[in-house]
C-alpha cells in the first residue's frame, strides 16, 4: 500500500496546480479502498490510486464522466484536473468538484421507497444512454458488468470453505445460467451506500465510477440485499425494469461478495445459512 498523506497531496497540487496551491487539504471521513480522498479547499477533491491496479480508472473517469453527468438526473463527480506522476507518487490521480452529502446508512433515510424509486430512476436512465464506444466491462471494472464465471473458482472454493453447501451452489448455478444477450448499457458496478449521498435524508449524488463501463446491468442491483428491505426492495425491483434473468445474476453478484467476505447477514437475506 502507498502512503498517501496531507503532505503528500499538498506536494502534488503545488508542482501541478500552483493556483490551488495555499487551498487546505485535508482527508475525508470515507476515503475507500481503492482510491484516497482529500478536500481540496471548500469545492473540490483530490483522489488518488492506491495501487496500480486502480490506475485505469483514472483514465475512463476523466473520459467519460463529463459525457455522462449532463444526461443523469443526480449530480456525479466531474473531473476538473488531471495530474500526472511526482513528488514520489508513481500514478496519475484526479481534482473533482466536491458534491455535498452524507454516505448512506438506512437510519439517515427519510422515506426508503422514495430513495428505491429515485436510485432506480438513476440508474435507468445511465442505462438509457447511448453506450457506443464506451468502456466494455473487463478488467478496468474488475469484471462487473461481465460474466460471473470470471469469479467462478473463487466463489466455489468460498462456498465449500464456509461449508454453506446446496443452496449456495443453486444459487450460484442459476446466476451462471444466463447473459446479457441484448447491446451493452452503461452500469455504475459499485452501487453501495458509501457511494450514495443524501441531503435531508434524499438521495442527492452518486459518486465513485471506477468500476463503472457498459455491459450487464446485474451487479448494479445487488443493493436490493446489501441496503434494502420490505417495501423499498419491491419498489427498487419494479422501478429498476430488468427481467428475472438479470435478478438472478445479481443474486449471483450479491452472493459472491457475500461469500468473499463472510458477511452473514447478507447471506441470510439470501437464504443461505452458514
């Protein structure tokens, strides 16, 4: 992991951005792990790769996130800068403008099947978007929004090492038993609720798109099990308009990060008992 601290960023905006050079730096509640953030003054951010596997979203963020935020009904990061390696960092990294909100937790919402309806409103429309020349899903989204059989042994080994036996591999096999079969869309591929903000307990911004490009929509549902529940679920699910096909391989999404992670509440949700 490289150390990515004040000093470090003050250092890179002053070489590369002198007139931002005297704004504070300081780092955020909610950096994440696969990118640092920092405040940037009072509007905007610096977020920088952790790791060299991280790097190609810089690249696709700074390409494609001005082509998609005029189209999206909620505000989305919009890059305002590009840096380039220095000061002893070895990767290129982003300047943002900041977007105002808190990430999501179910205690902050103030009417959960508004925020269904509104997040899956979002992420129809991304869907609507002309996608042509677009990222494909691949290695730069760590495969969402490709096939599941790209986690196939991992999730077959996990599923044995947490001796959750049958219905896990029925689930898995059913996820694995069907495709995207029309043109490719735009997904977001890490629709969790650090990445959502609300303001007055709405759904105000999504952020974070380094996972994001076009092809199968289904790892964008599996927030239905990860943050939703009762009647926000049902709204979320006729909202989102996918077919069964489509649900089943995002159980297979849900499923599979449940499983790397062990985290048996989701599991539960599934149906799955450890």
């Amino acid at each position: 992991m490289i150390g990515i601290d004040v000093p470090l960023v003050r250092a890179l905006v002053a070489a590369q951005f002198p007139q931002w050079a005297d704004l504070e730096v300081r780092p955020v509640g909610m950096s994440g792990w696969d990118n640092r953030t920092f405040r940037l003054g009072p509007s905007m951010t610096v977020r920088l790769p952790s790791a060299a596997g991280y790097v190609p979203a810089v690249e696709k963020e700074q390409r494609w996130l001005p082509y998609l935020a005029p189209r999206l009904p909620l505000p989305i990061p919009v890059p305002l800068g590009l840096g380039r390696p220095g000061s002893g960092y070895p990767f290129p990294w982003s300047v943002y403008g900041w977007l105002d909100g808190d990430p999501t937790t179910p205690d902050r919402i103030d009417d959960p099947v508004g925020f269904a309806r509104a997040l899956a409103g979002f992420l129809v429309t991304l869907r609507g978007i002309d996608a042509n020349g677009g990222p494909i899903a691949g290695e730069h989204s760590f495969w969402r929004g490709g096939p599941l059989a790209s986690y196939d042994e991992e999730t077959r080994r996990a599923i044995v090492t947490l001796g959750v036996g049958d219905t896990a591999t029925a689930m898995w096999a059913e996820a694995l038993g069907s495709a995207w079969t029309r043109p490719p869309v735009w997904f977001h591929g890490d629709i969790a609720p650090g990445n959502l903000l609300l303001r007055d307990g709405r759904l105000a911004a999504v952020i974070d798109f380094g996972t994001s490009g076009v092809g199968d929509p289904a790892c964008d549902l599996v927030i239905a099990w990860t943050l939703l529940s009762g009647p926000a679920r049902d709204a979320y699910r006729e909202a989102v308009g996918l077919d069964e096909d489509t649900w089943a391989r995002a159980r297979g999404w849900a499923l599979w990060k449940a499983l790397i992670t062990a985290d048996s509440r989701v599991l539960a949700i599934l149906g799955v008992q450890r």
